[in-house]
C-alpha cells in the first residue's frame, strides 16, 4: 500500500480512476490526472448495512490520492448531496487545493467543515454554471443539469486527449420549480465539437420512460391540502429544496403555516432561504415550538425522518416522543420520499406507530407524492444522443445498472457515425486515455473505509469480523489464576459471559419457551455468518 | 407469567386471544375456547431482522397456551407457508390432541416435525374442502380459498356464540392453474344464515383493485421463453407449485428440460408431485446434477435463493459457487418474486453478482413475471360483503394494515342491513364474545421467542441487549491478578480485546486512512443504539 515512488503518468496519457461509486450506490469520487496534476470529482460518503456494526460512515480508500498528494490540485463537486459531498472533511486534509461547487452545494459543505474542526480558509471556491476554471492542463465547465435539489451541474473537462463530460447526478426536468433549465445546449455543442469520453450516471437505467418533473406530485398534494382536516405532515429529504417551495406554496394557497420540524430540515431550510433557494412568503413560516398553538388544520409540517431512523423528528412523533409536535387523530402523514433499500422495515415501523396515534398515512404507492430525481432510461438514452462521445463510462450504481446502462449505450449509438466504445469500469479500475485509444490499464488500491466516529477512526476487516462473531454468540471469558510456583489453582476459576445464551436459557425455561435444537441449526447458521461476509 | 391458577373462560362465553400475526407479518397463530376446550388456529413463525443478533427463528410467546395445557385439543392449520406452520414442532409437544390441515399442508409439515426428532403418530389428520370436524363445542369446517400455493382453506368454526370465519391467506383467482376455485359459495351461504365474526388477511389492504390471477405472469414468460438463447434460470418460492406447474407446461411447450434446485425447492417439488399437485410430462424433469450436460438452450432452471439468501442456489450460481449450474452469457435469470422487507440489499448484490456473469436479469418492475398471492382491497372489500359479519377482527399485518383494514371495513359496511362493529385487536389481545356483544377484555401474556438454533434455545433481552452492546464496540477484558496477602499486583496486566477497533485504528494510520471524530458521533451512535432497540 505504501509505495514509495509512484508511477508518473506517462506522458501523453490521461488517467481517469473511479474510487467509489462505481460498484455500489453511494461514496461517489473520481480522479483524473495528466501529467503531474490531478483533479478530483466529488467526495462522497455511503451508509453503512445492519452487519457493519458499528460503523457510522462509509468512505472511499484514500490511498491512491495520498500516494499523489502532492500532485491533487482540486476538489470540484457536482452538487450537494451526502454521496458526493459527505467525505469532503475527509478529504481536504489529504491535499492543499481549492474546492470548486456552486453556491448551494458549497453551503451545505460548510457545516460539514464545522463539525469536523476544519478551517477551510479561502480555499472553497464558488461557480456558476457555464463558468470555466482552470486547473493545470485542464479547463473545467460546469453545465446545468436539473435533480432533485437545486444548483447541481455536470462537468465538462477539456484535457490534452479530448473532452470529458462528467453528468453528476440528473433528470431533465423540463418545468423545473426554479425555471432553471436542464442546459441541453451546452451538451449538444459539447456533442457537435466532439467529446472523448462521457461519464453518465446510471442509477434509474432500469426505469422505462422519463422520470417525470418534480412537479408532478402537484395534483396528489393539492387533494391532500383539500381533504385534510388537521395537521398535514410530509416526510421527505432534508436536502429537497424544490420539494420544500411546492409545499410552502400550496400552504400559502390553502392558508396554512408552515413549520419546519428535524435538525438538518431546519438547517437546510434556512440555508436555502438564505441563498434564494427557497421563498417564504412572510407571516407564514412558524417554528416548530410554535406549531400547538396553532390549529391543526392551520399548519403544514415539513419533517425529516422519512426513512424512519429513530432519532429523527417523524418517528420520534409517531411514538409520541417529540418535543414539539403531536399527532392526533385528524392529521395526515405523508411519506414524501422513496424507501432507500435496507430501511423498508424501520419505515413500516413508524407507518404502524402513525396509525397508533390514528393519524392517515399517505405513501407514494397510494399517491404521487414522490419522483425520483434520476433519470430513466429515455433521459439517460437522450444524454448519450446529445453527447455521442467517443467512450462511455457508466457510473453511479452497482455492477447490474453499470452494465445494463452499457448495454443501452451500445443499442443507442450502433448506428451512429461516431463508434461507441463502452469501457465498463469498476472502483479502483485504472482508465487510460492516449493516442492508440482508451483501455482499463492497471487497478488501483481500492475499497470502503469504515468510519467509526465514536471511536478513534477506522474499523478494520478483522475488527468488524471479531465483533460479528462475538455478536451472534456472545463472549465467554474464563479468568483462572494459577500459581507461578506450583502451578496450582489459586482460587475458584471466573466465568464472564455477557451475551450468550445458554445459562440464561436454562434459567428461563419457567416462562414457557421451548428449547430447540436441530440437524439444520448450523445450516441455518452458516446462512447467517455468511450473509454477513459480502 | 406463572399463575397457579388459571382463570376459567367464563360460561358462556367465547374467547378468541391472537398470539401472533396482530401487529407483525408473520408467526400467525390465534387461540379459541370455549368453556374447557381451546383450539389453536395456525402455528406461524417470523424470521428475524439483521440486528436480532444470532437469532435464527422467531415463534409467539406460548405462555397463554402453556397454562391451558391440558385444554388444548386441537391445531388447525389454513395452509402450508411458514408463517402459518413454522412453529408447528414447537407447538406440538404443549398438547395431546390432533393436527389437522390439508394433505400438502400436512406434507409439508412431516419434514420439519423430522427435522426436530418428533414422532407425530396418529396425530396429523388430513382433511378436505367442505368438510367438518367436531372439537368439543366446536364444528370446524374447511373452505377452499385461493392462495399463492394449492390446497388452502379457511375455516368457519361454529361456536355455541354464533359462527366464526377465518380466511387464512387469499386471494381470489378466478381462473386458479388446478381449478380448484375459490368456494364463493360458501362464503355467501354463511353470510346468509349469519356470521358472528370475520377474522381476514388484511396483508394487501394498501392495494387498490383486484390483485389478479397467477396465470397472468404466462405473457412475461412467453416472451422470456421465445427470446432467451441460453439456459433461463427462474428463482421463486420453494412453495410456489402454482408457479411451478406454469413453468413447467411453458418448458414442455417450447421444448426445455426442467431442473428444480436448491434443496427446498427440490423437497417441495416432490412432495407437490407425489400428491398430485405437480404434474410433469415423462421426460421434462432432469436432475440438477445433469444440467451442464445438455445444451443451455434447451434447459429450465426452477431454484430457490429469490430472497439473495446467501447459502440459496442462485446466490451461489451468482458467485460461480454451485455444485451444477453455471450461469453463462447467453442465460437470462428471473427473479419472479417479491422482495421480502429487508432483503432488498442482499437482493440487489445477487443481480449484481449475476449481471458480472454476463446474463441478463429479469425482475418484475421490468416485466410482469410476480402476482401476488394476496388479495387486495376490492377481493377484501368483497369477502366482508359475502360474509356481512357482525364483528370484525383484522388478521395479518402490521398495525397500519391491521387499521387501514379496519376503516375499509366500516365504508363496506355502513349502509349494511347488518351493523358491523370492529374489534382492532393486537397480539395478546383477550377479546370476549357473548350475550352482551363483543369486547376487548383483557391481555394475556404475549410476545415474541426469538430461536437461536444452534445453542439451546431462547435468547432474552437481556441476552440480545449484551450482544448488540459488544457487537458496536467490541470487548475488552482486563486481567489484573492481585496478590492474596499483600494486595499487590501479581506479574503484569493484561489485556483481552476482540471486535475493539482502536489500538487497530491507530496501527494501519499508515494505510492512509483518515480519523475522524465530531460532535454529532455521540447523537449518530443513539441513532444505531435506539434503530436496534425497538
């Protein structure tokens, strides 16, 4: 891992390495290198599975920037979502660089710092779109693009060897709440001049269609603000700004108030405001301390929690342990928001709590109340239209949308004048760019680092490995003393067992409980250990 | 938990207690008496979340029927799913009387009463659609409902307080694969003559409409079946013999041998044929073991592991980990089923997996190769239009399902000539039938037994509280042996840590990973905790 002396670049080539993002959903972050400067795209973090234990953030393995520290003369990122911008404050000690975003993005970078004890100067640097900067042998473009949140753009990076094109994350939202406009243009000139190789994120290639415009979910919440006759309540991303101004404006339609309930809501809320992202008639935002002194059909809660993580404000109200706010029979919920895999159960959790208190629960199975911020497979299939890049790279995903998005590239460019050729990368993956064309050349250090913030950083392999083992028997310790002389006993010998079964189970039997036993146990059990290894 | 005496269910009186399946999606399980006699309706069992550390089963607390030992006299099962015969082994020895269920139903039970070393004797009694069986007070008669699986009853259970009806699991499929229909009739019949109560499966509440028949999925597959050039692998229910059997005529239609594997997809396929369910052409069936020996152009696979279940046979297919089948370019791979809460993450690593063998992966967002085996709010809708109870009691679901269910109910019903009342019951709930009317009366003991099957038995809280603690942060035993006279130290300390990561963190700093600690670990870590707490 530790190389002293680094491969130079040869000269003439373009290196472009994936460390995270392409294999999984999440830690997005890529480097691209000429000569003796490297560029990084995002920086992003990824949520950790049930059977990482332990573990509060995932990041990508950072060896490979270390190794060029020296060289890495920027960050740019595209927009400012956790996976992109979650390991900034992991990041920006490796090297001594600007950080490039556009204003909203680097706003929500700038708590992040604080949290962290990073001072980060004069260093953050703030674009707009169709600015240009430049860093060393490249000129980089940022480009409208239009998502779930405001302000995001795509790259496009001229180099030595041709242009790249770098999405971020995307759909063409064609009545976008903002009016800013996904800029089609700039990806039709790009694509006329010619581009060396496109990256496209890949997350809903599975999806038939167009997504649809944020706007959409308009009819199914305008029937919400009609029939219901207490507290609306909508659960959604602290980080979906547009979101937030549709439902401020049908609340200011239908005359009631809004709250904003949830730490990073608040937080989010008020940077929005303060950019311009986000207008509030005044008179009609409370605060969530205010929100019982109000009629409940007078008030519109806009609340984290959506994905039902306990410490958050809806679920916290669905158990009625909410410091604010209380829901009661004539109130509405709704999930406002897709179910991020691996929380379905915690979600149906704090749906039947809701339903406890009697309060409606509305989903986007019932109702459209929520669209996603990626493209489908027409919008990703236009991009590539517009573009017709020499290379396509998909990235954002796991291994089956990577490769189903290279499969759709390769059906949407088989008749067209420019060859396509498909380079189907995955993390670590060491991408070649020169005059004899493009290949996968090497393969760098790669793969996740477990953060574990309570503790002193990194949770290794074998840390995690000995906590799963230890979790699903317990720990027995035997404690005996044994004469240094005689190498007797000296004493009784201890027992120490925290979290394991068998004494205590022998102890309950009173309570009705069955043993069990069975040839299939250890079956069942390798099921288990195995099921945690990937 | 131990009463001495137990009290008697007062004369005159029904008692219907719900242990299971009142608050949760699984371990179905419900208890009615009268005077001295109590008969169990279903023995389900629930699999556990990520964070049930070592657990391998869940099965109700069995406390309420522990006490009533001796007045147990027989077990009903509906049909043939784990969630309904699961804890049948564990249920078993607490009484002397008879097991009765249909013949796959009770096939289906034989192996797990092996598995556990339990001789049933004479007690498994197989019974029929339309017939009766008399328990003490009780006339049990068997419907025939339509399901996911074949041979499922409801049951109507005719009481010295009015007829009770219990759907079971269903749906109604108007054009069932055996043609075995939905016995309507029935259902109208006792509604005519007047039903006490209706307990019904609200699983699928959420979903407008009608759910469909199972045949519809035959046009998803026609396709597959004309357009697949390899081998075309379909993972579902082990117990999905309706799924089978259209599979397997499409297979015989366009020319493909058969292949069932995975170990309980093999066990249930031959118990499905040996009673008939199952019917395959001479010739079709071949061994998984001589899979790779014909053309895979001109093979079916039918496996198990649609859940990503890592020790299933598509999930090892996946990682080229299985024993007979290999999965090649050409192949195309089916995941005709649903997604079971929780498994979605495990799910998608199998795709992955899958798509890096180079074969296509079929889901059902992309074409319709799933129906569900649950009726949905207008098959509900329908059933209490049938049977026009006078109360009603909501089975199967979550809270939300269980009260969503409830309201549904009381739209059907408020113009009825027949004045419905809703019972919203939970687990444990004691509800009382009798010349007054119906009541929540009391709560018997309740809850959940989690299985650890490889050590002997129950694990408490307590035990699971230790191992979830251990499990986020590791241990660290210190040994520190003191001199019995002099109260000094005895040689030096040590140190036993295992699952602790900090002396690990601080050795690879070198491998370039970053530490990290802020003020919000503390509130992230309350998240972990209080996400595994409920």
């Amino acid at each position: 891992m530790n190389q002293s002396v680094v491969p130079d670049v040869s000269p003439g080539t373009l290196e472009v390495v994936p460390l995270g993002g392409l294999g999984e959903f999440g830690m997005n972050m890529m480097a691209v290198s000429w000569g003796e400067t490297t560029v990084l795209i995002d920086a992003g973090v990824m949520f950790p599975d049930p059977d990482q234990l332990g573990v509060d953030l995932i990041i990508p393995d950072l060896t490979y920037i270390e190794e060029r520290r020296s060289r890495v003369k920027a960050l740019i990122l595209t927009h400012g979502h956790e996976d992109h911008i979650g390991a900034v404050p992991h990041v920006m000690p490796v090297f001594d660089g600007p950080v490039y975003g556009t204003a909203f993005t680097l706003a929500l970078v700038q708590p992040k710092l604080d949290e962290h004890g990073i001072d980060a100067g004069d260093r953050l640097k703030t674009v707009k779109p169709r600015e240009t900067v430049i860093i060393g042998p490249f000129t980089v473009e940022f480009i409208r693009v239009t998502h779930s949140m405001p302000d995001c753009v795509a790259l496009a990076i001229e180099t030595p060897a041709g242009t790249l094109v770098h999405t971020g994350d995307f759909k063409i939202d064609q009545t976008p709440i903002d009016g800013e406009h996904f800029d089609l243009h700039r990806f039709a000139e790009l694509g006329s001049r010619g581009v060396l190789a496109l990256f496209a994120d890949s997350t809903n290639i599975d999806r038939k269609g167009f997504t649809g415009p944020e706007i959409e979910v308009i009819d199914a919440f305008e029937e919400l603000f009609t029939s219901t006759h207490g507290k609306l309540v909508v659960a959604t991303f602290s980080s979906s700004v547009y979101r937030m101004q549709l439902l401020v404006d049908l609340a200011t339609q239908f005359d009631r108030k809004v709250a904003f309930v949830g730490r990073s809501m608040i937080q989010n809320a008020e940077i929005a405001q303060r950019l311009g992202f986000l207008r509030i008639p005044s008179g009609v935002q409370i605060r969530d301390t205010d929100v019982q002194s109000y009629a409940s059909q007078d008030v519109l809660c806009l609340t984290t929690g959506s994905q039902g993580e306990p410490q958050a404000a809806l679920p916290r109200m669905s158990i009625d342990d909410h410091r604010c706010v209380k829901l009661t029979e004539d109130d509405t919920v709704v999930f406002s928001a897709r179910a991020i895999p691996g929380n379905e159960k915690a979600i149906a959790r704090t749906m039947s709590h809701i339903a406890k208190r009697g309060a409606d629960v509305v989903t986007d199975s019932m109702k459209h109340v929520h669209v996603s911020g990626h493209g489908s497979a027409e919008e990703l299939k236009l991009v590539l239209s517009l573009v017709r890049p020499r290379y396509f790279v998909p990235i954002h995903g796991e291994y089956r949308q990577l490769s189903q998005h290279a499969r759709v590239a390769q059906r949407v460019m088989a008749r067209a004048d420019v060859r396509l050729q498909v380079l189907l990368a995955e993390d670590g993956d060491i991408l070649h760019f020169d005059q004899h064309g493009a290949r996968i050349a090497d393969k760098a250090p790669t793969g996740r680092v477990l953060i574990d913030l309570t503790r002193t950083g990194e949770v290794g392999d074998e840390v995690l490995r000995d906590r799963r083992h230890i979790a699903g028997d317990g720990v027995v310790v035997a404690v005996v003393a044994i004469g240094r002389n005689n190498g007797r006993l000296v004493g009784d010998p201890e027992l120490v067992a925290r979290g394991s079964s068998s004494a205590r189970a022998r102890a309950n039997r009173s309570s009705g409980t069955r043993q069990a036993s069975s040839p299939t146990a250890s079956r069942r059990r390798a099921w288990k250990n195995a099921r945690t290894r990937d």
